[in-house]
C-alpha cells in the first residue's frame, strides 16, 4: 500500500475536498468544497503626504482572491483551508506555518501547491524542503578568531561549530590568515 499524505487528514476535512485520483495526489488541486470566504476588494492605507490637503491619505485599494476556510479547534475559529492543510500534513502548529503562497486555483488546498514566501522558509518542512545555504566556515573562524596554536577540535567548540566542519584545508588557511593578521 502506497503512503498518502491525504489519507493522514481527518475525515473531516477529507469530505471537504473534492475527490481526485490518488495517482495524481503531488499533481492534482485538492478542491475545496466547503465553506469559501467570497473575493473582495481591501483598502491599504499608505499614510499621509506632507504636502497633501487636511485630512486626506494615499493608499490603495487591492483585490483580494476568495478564501477557502475551515474552522480549526487548534485556533477556535475560521482559519484559510490551505494553511490548516498544510499544518495538519506537515504536523506544525497553525501559528508556525509560514506565509504560503496559493496555487492559481483559488480553490485548491493541496499543500503540494503551496509555496513559502520567501523570508518565510522553514528548513524542516516536509512538503517542501529547502537546502540549507552552506556556512562559510573560514569566514565564521576569522570573524570569532580562535588561536591558531590550539586544535581544530577546540577551536570547533569555541565557534560553536561541528568538527567536521573544519577541514584540516581550511584550519591551515586559517592558521595562515590568524599568524599574518595578529592584532
């Protein structure tokens, strides 16, 4: 039997989405069926100019999609379907799922279609994982600067890095950075 992520999703919810071919679970929008909150038009304030007339402000008006919506006893009110989705399948709570941007359809709800925004990455999701960025080790040792006479071992310790990190290449280029640069 194959794993799907869908059947981990309480019934409740299941009911609430249109039914598609397991197959097709990574490929296939998961139709919300339930209750969606209409589109709407939504007034941002831009503030006021300086040099506008008494009492008016700038701003803009920006429609807004319709809102797929359930109601999730973690919260204790109405919560966007697709968020609610995402944390229950990625078993983060709803306060830590990150801004998601939504499929094209505005009534799929299928995590597989939902993109972090950036600045918003979690590294441990498992929908959608991300590479972490690789340290710059040398740049991390000049910038704490260990003693070039003690072991990589410690100096690991002291940088609050793993000694794997240190290769024996980058411990002697440091060495050679640490002995020209005495301060």
């Amino acid at each position: 039997m194959r794993f799907s992520a869908f059947d981990t999703l309480s019934r409740f919810i299941q009911r609430k989405i249109r039914p598609f071919k397991p197959e097709e679970e990574r490929t296939a929008c998961w139709e919300w069926t339930g209750y969606t909150r209409p589109a709407s038009r939504r007034y941002r304030g831009g503030g006021r100019r300086e040099n506008a007339d008494e009492g008016r402000s700038y701003g803009s008006i920006s429609p807004e999609k319709a809102t797929p919506m359930v109601h999730l006893q973690e919260m204790g009110y109405p919560v966007p379907a697709n968020r609610a989705v995402y944390a229950l399948l990625t078993r983060t709570p709803y306060t830590r799922v990150p801004k998601l941007e939504r499929c094209k359809n505005p009534a799929c709800v299928s995590p597989y279609h939902a993109t972090p925004l950036p600045g918003a990455v979690r590294f441990d999701d498992p929908i959608n994982p991300r590479v972490r960025k690789p340290i710059d080790v040398l740049a991390v040792l000049k910038r704490i600067r260990p003693s070039g006479s003690m072991s990589k071992e410690l100096a690991a310790q002291e940088c609050g890095l793993t000694e794997e990190r240190i290769t024996d290449e980058v411990w002697r280029e440091y060495v050679i950075w640490d002995d020209a640069n005495d301060e």
